[in-house]
C-alpha cells in the first residue's frame, strides 16, 4: 500500500501497526516512491539460516571447558605461573632486562 508523506506523519501509529501486521507500506513524496516500510522479523538470524539450508544444527551439545585456576602461590605474590615445564623462558629474560612492558615504556621515553 503506497502513503504519501503528510499522510503518514498524520498517521503514523496506524501505518506502523499495519507494517507490523505484515502489510508493507511504500512512502511516497509528490508521487514517487522515496521509502518502505516494513515490519521487522521476530526469527533471530541463525534460526532463519538454518531453515534456510544454509547452515546446519549442530549434533550435539558444545563441551563447557573449565579454566584451571592459578595456583596459590602465584595468586599471593603476583608471580606468573610457571609453564607445564618449568618457569617460562621470557620470565628469566624479563627479570634481567628490568621489568617487562613498564622497562619498555621508560626506555622508549628517553
């Protein structure tokens, strides 16, 4: 259903419920269509997607991942934990060089 623009400012509530409704309303000015209006879909885009042979469900249910807490230690002093094999290598090369990002950010300063 074409509306002209005065008519649908005067209007606008009942336009808006109609396009809701499903019907679509093109906006004109001086005769020549300048918009549309249309009611949004309630279907949340994947849902739309997989009716639509796009995508597929998946089989199963996603596996929830727990994250292994710090260890005690490291959460006391502010140490980072060691790797599964030991300290970390940078962690010896950034205790020598003074300090990591913060030594980074005074040496770029000078």
């Amino acid at each position: 259903m074409e509306v002209p623009v005065s008519a649908l400012r005067a209007e606008l509530k009942s336009w808006i419920e109609r396009a809701r409704d499903g019907e679509e309303v093109v906006i004109t000015e001086r005769g020549v269509p300048v918009a549309r209006l249309t009611g949004v879909a309630t279907a949340d885009l994947v849902t739309e997607l997989v009716r639509d042979g796009v995508l597929v469900p998946p089989a199963g249910e996603r596996p929830v991942h727990a994250v292994p807490a710090p260890a005690l230690a490291a959460a006391t002093d502010g140490a980072r934990p060691a790797g599964p094999d030991g300290p970390r290598p940078s962690d010896g090369a950034r205790a020598a060089r003074g300090g990591g990002v913060a030594a980074l950010v005074r040496r770029i300063r000078r």
